[in-house]
C-alpha cells in the first residue's frame, strides 16, 4: 500500500511537473512574441527617427540658403546706401562750389554730371 501511495504522490508530481512545463512554454512563446514585436516597433521608430532628421538637416540647409540670400541683400544693400551717398556728397560739393556765382559752361557740365551719377541710382522703370 505504501507503494501506491508513494506510486500516486509521485504521478501527480509529474503531472504537476508537465503542467508547469506546458504552462512556462506557452508564456515563453507570448513573452518571445511581445519582444519580437517590440523589437519591431524600436527599429519603425528608429528608422522613422533617422528620416525626420534627415528632413531636418535639409530643411536647415535651405534656411542656411536663406540666411546667405538675405546676408547678401545686406551686404548689397550697404555698398548700394556707400555709393548713393558718395555720388549725393559729390553733387553738394560741386552744387556749393557753384553757390551764388555766375556759372560757366564746364560747371554746368560737372554739375549735369554729377546729378547723372545720382540719378543712375534710381531703378529703371519700364514704359
């Protein structure tokens, strides 16, 4: 009798045993599938990272276009007010120089021509 108990005791150990064994691979096969998948999940993230940055980088490329276009119009800008304001100071000079006395022929022909250098400033307009 004692031989069936112990016979007894140890099938319900081993069925215990398979039980747990079934029991621990059907978690594996769930945990194995959730890594998978997160797994899957990093690397969309990572891939979708590298293309947003990659969209940055030329995004901020063009911004550097835009920033050299508009250092460029500065820079045009100032040498544009330099020479404007040359060709100004040089038609008051001669104007003064002329200031109150009769004027010749010559100073008529440097004071046209100083204007001229001024008005070739202006833009020219289409008719």
């Amino acid at each position: 009798m004692s031989d069936i108990i112990v016979s007894s005791i140890a099938l319900v150990v081993v069925g215990l045993l398979i039980v747990s064994n079934l029991w621990i691979r059907i978690n594996n096969k769930k945990l194995l599938a959730k890594a998978s998948q997160a797994e899957l999940d990093r690397l969309s993230v990572y891939v979708k990272t590298q293309e947003l940055l990659k969209k940055a980088a030329e995004e901020s490329q063009g911004g550097d276009g835009f920033i050299r276009f508009m250092s460029q119009s500065r820079d045009w800008a100032f040498q544009y007010i330099e020479a404007v304001q040359k060709d100004l100071y040089n038609l008051s000079d001669v104007y003064q120089a002329m200031e109150g006395k009769p004027r010749t022929v010559a100073q008529n022909n440097s004071l046209t021509e100083a204007v001229s250098k001024v008005l070739e400033h202006l833009p020219k307009e289409e008719k």
